[in-house]
C-alpha cells in the first residue's frame, strides 16, 4: 500500500483520490499497484456501485513518474502501470473520473476509460507521449483518432498539443467542465453517487453492452501500444527526454538520424 493514493467509502462509493500533491499526483508503480488492487476489489465487493477516481481540486496527475521511467522502466506486460491499464480496461463497475489542473499523459488517456467524466474548465491536458520519445498508450492512438478525426488526434498525440477542460468536454472526451476544481469534484461526486440509486446488474451488464463493439480490437491495441512504449523506454531518445524533464533543461534531439 501506500500513502499516495486515499480510498474513501461513502455508501456505494469508492473514492480513489491520488494524493501526492509535492510531484503533482505523478504515478509510482505503487500507486498504480494500490490502484490496481482497489479496482479489483471494487469488483468484487456488492456493496460497491460505482468508483470515482480524482487527484483534488487542484491536480489530477503529471501522469507517470518521471523518474521511475528512468529507474525502472516497466519490462513487461505484468508491470504495475500495464496492470492497472488492465484493472480499469476491465473493471465492471462503472468509473467516474474528476479532473482540475493537469493532466498528463496516462492522466488524460484514462479518461477515455471511464464511464463518466467531468473536468475543470481550466483543466489542462496534454499527451506528450512523442516529446517524451515514447508513443500513444492506453488505447489512444484507436480511440482519439475515432473520436476526433486524424488530423485533430495528431495534434493532441503527434505535436502534443495541450487542451483545456472546455475542449475535452466540447469534443466529447469528458461530458461537461465546471466552473473550477471544487465544483467539479461535487458534480462527478453527485453523478457518481447515482449509481447507488440503480439496480447494480443492469448497469453492468449495459456497461458491458457499450463496450463490446471493438473491445478486442481495443484489448490488442492496447497490448501492442504497451509493448512498443516498453521497448521506447529504452531508447536513447526517451532517455535524454525524461532526463531533460529531471534536469529542468531542453531536450536535445539534434544527435538522432
Ligand atoms: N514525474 C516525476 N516528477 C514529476 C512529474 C512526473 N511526471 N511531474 C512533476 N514532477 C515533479 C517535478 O519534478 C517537481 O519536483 P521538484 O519540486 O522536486 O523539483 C514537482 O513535481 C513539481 O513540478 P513542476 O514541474 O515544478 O510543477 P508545475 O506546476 O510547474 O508543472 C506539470 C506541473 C504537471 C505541468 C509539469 O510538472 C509537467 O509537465 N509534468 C509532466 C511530466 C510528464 O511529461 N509526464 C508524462 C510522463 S509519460
């Protein structure tokens, strides 16, 4: 376990709030292990009905740690970051996300994951998977460019174009920005809490019906993304990437044919 991720229960609901607010909520392999494990647990509890998953009012997250990419990249699909993938990927239950402030990279590719998402209008999302010397994860480079077109989807996953809550909500990737960070937290809290008032197995199954068109196209996806952003890891471009973010310098890329 640990200290950076808090679990709450409040009736039906279980609050997964990263709480790492000095690294900007970034992802340790335990945190992802922690999350992992109340995912799936979640499943299996009938007293759960639905999760919601936040890192605040202030921060989502600055996606994975930066530093243990650099220590540790994961080497294999069993890897705690490539389990959670999996964990929320199957999850039964439905998941609320609520997001203000950033997110990056895998704060902004799990979104697509979730059932329900509400954001800060000043929320600030970004996918620099490229920059990084690394490549589109989680599913995005099948669900983005479906979602919004090619040409929109390589400038959020090519460039990585940041956005704002207001454009995640207008282009369908969150279902409404609020004011600030605290009104979002209430609202994905109040719509998240809804769950309870349902009758759990209809929800799932109908969750389950929403998913199914593509879902192994997605799955195989998914697995071929991990594996490349596995290898990419490794190569002398994200090296000198993720050390440049470490260092606070620019990244020089001008040594790469
Ligand atoms: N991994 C490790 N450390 C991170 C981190 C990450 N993903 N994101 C932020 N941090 C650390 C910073 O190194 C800094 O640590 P320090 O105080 O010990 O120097 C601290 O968190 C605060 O970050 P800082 O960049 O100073 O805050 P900011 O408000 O100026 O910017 C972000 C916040 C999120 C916009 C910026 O940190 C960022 O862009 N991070 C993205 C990292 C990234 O590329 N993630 C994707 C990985 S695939």
């Amino acid at each position: 376990m640990t200290e950076f991720v808090r679990v709450e229960r409040e009736a039906g609901l279980l609050t997964l709030c990263l709480s790492r607010p000095d690294k900007k909520n970034a992802l340790t392999r335990a945190m992802y292990s922690a999350m992992s494990e109340a995912l799936l647990a979640a499943d299996a509890d009938s007293s759960v009905r639905a999760v919601l998953l936040t890192g605040g009012a202030e921060c989502f997250t600055s996606g994975n740690d930066v530093a243990d990419f650099l220590q540790a990249p994961p080497t294999s699909l069993d890897s705690p970051v490539f389990a959670f993938m999996r964990a929320l990927f199957e999850l039964k239950k439905p998941i609320v996300a609520a997001v203000a402030g950033p997110a990056v990279g895998i704060g902004t590719t799990l979104l697509l994951h979730c059932d329900l998402v509400y954001v800060s209008r000043d929320a600030k999302l970004k996918m620099p998977f490229v920059s990084l010397g690394l490549c589109p994860e989680f599913g995005s480079s099948l669900i983005l460019p479906r979602l919004l077109g090619h040409a929109k989807a390589a400038e959020l996953l090519l460039l990585g174009e940041a956005f704002t809550g207001a454009q995640a909500a207008e282009w369908g990737i969150a279902n409404a920005a609020l004011e600030d960070g605290p009104a979002t937290l209430a609202k994905a809290r109040e719509m998240a809490l809804r769950f309870s008032q349902l009758p759990p197995s209809a929800v799932e199954v109908s969750k389950r019906l929403m998913q199914a068109p593509g879902r192994e196209e997605l799955r195989r996806v998914i697995i071929e993304e991990g594996e490349l952003f596995g290898q990419r890891l490794r190569t002398p471009e994200a090296i000198e990437a993720l050390s440049a973010f470490m260092q606070r310098r620019k990244a020089d890329f001008s040594k790469f044919g």
